[in-house]
C-alpha cells in the first residue's frame, strides 16, 4: 500500500468517524486558510502630505479598484478609458432594442465567490453587496446527464471525497494508478513553484496520462473553459493554481453570489460616484497612443503625470507598453510578448422559451462544440424584469469561453442558438424577437508555457506599475479577484514610494494540504514523461 493509498483509506474513516476532528487536523495542517499577503505599517499616514497625480489607464476592475484607493488616499486621479463606458469585463452599455425601448448588455454573468476576499472588501467597502444572493447550488448540464454540486464539504481535501460521494468520480479511483499518483499533485500546490514547474504541461497532456474518469473529466474541462481556453491550451501549471485558489487552498466553497441589478447600477455609478467625491477625472473613449517615461514621470499623449498604473486588458497594455519610450528594453520585450486567450462569444436573446424551472439562473454546460454557460436573466435582474413588464417574454444569455478558431461569427451565433436546444429541449422552436451578439478576443490567456514572462505588478519602474488578471501575483488569485487583488497591490506600491500607509491586502494560504509527503513510487516515471524533472 502507497503512502497515498494509506493516507485516503485514513482521511475517509477520519471524515466518516470523526468529521470535526479531520477538519480541524486540516486546518492546522494548513496553518490556517488566510493570511496577510503585505505588512501594513500603522504608524505611516493615510494620505498624501502634498499633491501627486497618478493616470490610471484602463477602467476595468483592476483599474477602478487601484482608482479609488490612490483617490482615498489623497493622489490627483486621472481614470482614462478606451471604452465608452466604465468596469471594463464588468461594464455594461445601454442597447436600443425598439424606439422608446433602451435596454442595458454587458460582457455576461459574473459569479462572485467567498475567496473573493479583497474584491469583497472593496465591494463592502461601497455597500455593494447588499443586493447580493447566493446561487444556491453549482450545477453542470450534459446532453444526456448532470452534476450538482450542492451540500458538498467545504474543507479542503474533504471536499474531493465530497465530489466522489456526490458521485463525480468512483472513490476507488483514488486508489487506481495513474490517477493514484497524479492527483496528489493538486494537494502539493507550492506558490509559484508548482505553477513554474507545470507551465509546460496543457490540462489535455495531463488528463491523457492520468486518465480522468469522465465526470471528473467533464468538472475539469468545465473549469478550464472558465479560463478562456480549451484542454490542449490551458497550462496545467495555472490549472492548478487555480484550483488551490478555488477548492484546496481555503474552506469558502464553489457556491457563489451574483448581483441582482444590472451591473451599472449596481457597481458602476457608485464607483463613479465614489470617484468623483475624492476629485478624480474620469475619460472615456480615450485611447491612449504614447507613452513615455521622463526623467520626472511620465508623460501619456503630451500630459505629464507623476505615476502611472498600467490596467489596461492584455490587448489595450501590449500595444501601450510594448511601443512605450524610455523604459527597459526587457519590459517592453515582455509585453510585447503578452498574448490575449481564445476568442468568448456572448449572445443575449430575447424570446418565447425558457429553460426548466428546477435549475439556477446560471448553469454551466458541457459543450457539445461552444455553449459553456447559460443565464435566465428574467429570473432575477432588476431591469430585466421591469424591462418584461411592458414586453413579455424571456431573456437568456448564452456564453462560449473558448471559441473554436475554425467557427467564424455567423457560425458561433448559429450554434450557440442550436446547441441551447439541445441542452435544454424545452426551448426547441423558439422564436427570437432581439438580440445582441459580442465575439472577442481580449481576455488574458493562461496558455502552455506564458507563466515565466507574465509581466509582475511592479515593473523595476519607480512610478510605473500594472494592474489586472494577467499579472503574476506574489500568492495565488485568479479572474475578478486577480484583477482587484492586482489593483490594490498596485496602489499600495505606489503608496509606498511616497511613505503613504498601504491597504491590507489577504490571499489564501500558499501550499496545499500534503506539501512535504513523499513522492509516490510511480509518480517519478509519470512526471518524466511529462518532461518534469523529479
């Protein structure tokens, strides 16, 4: 018997006999679920002492977030953004269906998890969340099945055998090589290592040497769609990371929140209300064009600034900072290297169907070729619902994460439509009055072999730093928390430089559960043929 094999037939009986007790064990295993990711010291002032003016480029989350900390803190604020509107993959933009009828769209559903600790605390900070209410249950449709993911234990290693007593894999699998010797690697998460050390290796290569039983597979690639990339493209290094973040690394659960208004009423016109209050600038459908670093700041389209905080989205940063004057010329190297994900397609309908009453108002679904997510949004958003009151009908918001390359837009349209009828047969034959179709590609990619040149927060540039998911954080965050975890890090960067007290800033633990345990006698052949050293 393996140390693995005996140390699952252990944390079952424990889990069965001894529930409190295996959670407790786990914790402190654990050292805890959260820690400080930065020292703040209490003795520095919390705001400026003179002026400062700081240019904010992109209005996303990262960026609103980094916005309104430096604003608080006293520093001249200057919001630039290309958009028409504010928050970025947040935003939302008013749509006229019919004259008289002005409707709101937006890049889709957000769901807005426990661990979400720094994006929540800004949020609270604003009272946000006060329309806030809880999904309820996690739920992936098939064609022909589904999972639920509802009453699942949220201690980290319990919840795996939660998964397996939920039936999304045979418990005796664990016991079963390869599988038997890969899946520890999920508990031996070590920041930045693990990542590092898996980043050559795309999900697709792993699930092919371990063998993923098929409903385990199907919550795997269900949760690498999520970020934006199929299974031959996503690191396994990120994958990781990424379920350390969401499931190994701290006891909130897959069980999520989501706002029940629009997100412009919602996040928008507070955060702009917020904003201006504090004197900041905000400019909209500015693209900036130059950007140049002098010898006392910087100066962005012939307008000088004091510091700068880089948030644009992968696209909107590669094409400013990869041209930018005066910097390093392997910073610039680095963007210019920077790469946005596969294209995400996003079709909002309204019609005369609507999916099964016994689901969420969010559901993933197990793509036939390119519907990953389905939302209901005339169950719940305010707007929505008023907007029906005068137009009966439904609206349903069809997502594709990681569109196929060989699928031109017509195409993607034409079989997310289709592929909602055969989910879901209930919507065969429904009638289309409006739509609003968006196909992009401006999402960070989280591709094989990117890790090592993913630019970090801090640039080596006083006065320069980034903001946004795509950065490389010093503990583990990904997608909206990684964006506004990234914001405040930046801002208290720049903080710092003026001796301004920094805001807490709160990650997950940085190692999983069995870090230190020895390495299975099978794993050492497995990961050489996956070209990892042992």
């Amino acid at each position: 018997m393996t140390w693995l094999l005996a140390l699952v037939v252990l944390a079952v009986i424990s889990w069965l006999a001894f529930p409190h007790v295996a959670k407790v064990l786990i914790r402190a295993r654990l050292k805890g679920y959260w820690r400080d990711a930065n020292t703040v010291d209490p003795s520095a002032p919390e705001r400026l002492s003179s002026p400062r003016t700081v240019a904010v480029v992109g209005a996303g989350l990262a960026g609103l977030t980094a916005a309104v900390t430096l604003a608080r803190k006293g520093f001249t604020v200057t919001v630039i953004e290309s958009n028409t509107y504010l928050g970025g993959k947040l935003g939302s933009w008013p749509v006229e269906l019919a004259p008289g009828r002005t409707v709101w769209a937006s890049h889709g559903f957000h769901a807005f998890f426990p661990n979400y600790v720094n994006l929540n605390r800004f949020l609270d900070s604003l009272g946000l969340r006060r329309s806030f209410t809880s999904i309820g249950e996690y739920v992936i449709v098939g064609e022909h099945d589904e999972v639920r993911f509802d009453d699942l234990d949220n201690t980290p290693a319990l919840n795996l055998l939660s998964l397996a007593k939920a039936g999304v894999f045979p418990l005796s699998d664990a016991f079963k090589a390869p599988g038997r010797d890969l899946y520890g690697l999920f508990l031996e998460y070590r920041h930045d290592q693990t990542v590092a050390d898996f980043d050559h290796v795309s999900f697709a290569q792993f699930d092919a040497l371990a063998r993923t039983p098929p409903k385990l597979k199907l919550a795997f690639n269900t949760f690498a769609r999520a970020f934006f990339a199929d299974e031959d493209k996503l690191s396994m290094g990120e994958l990781l990371k990424s379920f350390h973040f969401y499931y190994l690394g701290q006891d909130g659960g897959l069980v999520y929140d989501y706002p029940t208004q629009d997100y412009e009423s919602a996040f928008l016109a507070p955060i702009r209300a917020e904003l201006a209050r504090h004197g900041a600038t905000i400019r909209l459908s500015t693209r900036v064009q130059s950007l140049s670093k002098t010898s006392d700041g910087f100066v962005l389209d012939g307008e000088r600034f004091d510091q700068v905080v880089m948030a644009a989205d992968v696209v909107g940063a590669r094409a400013i900072l990869g041209q930018a004057q005066g910097l390093p010329a392997e910073l610039t190297r680095r963007f210019d290297r920077l790469r946005p994900g596969q294209r995400y397609a996003v079709l909002r309908l309204w019609c005369d169907k609507d999916v099964r009453a016994d689901i969420p108002p969010f559901v993933i679904t197990d793509r036939i070729d390119v519907l990953d997510a389905v939302t209901a949004f005339h169950r719940y958003e305010v707007e929505t619902r008023a907007d029906l009151a005068n137009h009966p009908g439904f609206v349903l918001e069809l997502h594709c994460y990681a569109v196929p390359e060989k699928l031109n837009e017509r195409e993607v349209r034409d079989a997310l439509v289709a592929e909602l009828q055969v989910l879901f047969p209930e919507t065969k034959g429904l009638t289309i009055s409006h739509e609003v179709f968006q196909l992009k590609r401006d999402f960070t990619a989280f591709h094989v072999g990117m890790y090592a040149e993913r630019p970090t927060v801090e640039t080596g540039v006083p006065g320069l730093v980034c903001a946004g998911d795509w950065v490389k954080l010093p503990f583990p965050a990904m997608l909206m928390e990684c964006a506004a975890a990234s914001g405040l890090w930046a801002a208290n960067a720049l903080c710092r430089e003026v001796g301004v007290r920094e805001e807490p800033v709160r990650s997950v633990t940085l190692e999983g559960a069995l870090v230190g345990t020895p390495t299975p006698p099978g794993r050492a052949k497995l990961l050489a043929m996956l070209g990892k050293p042992t």
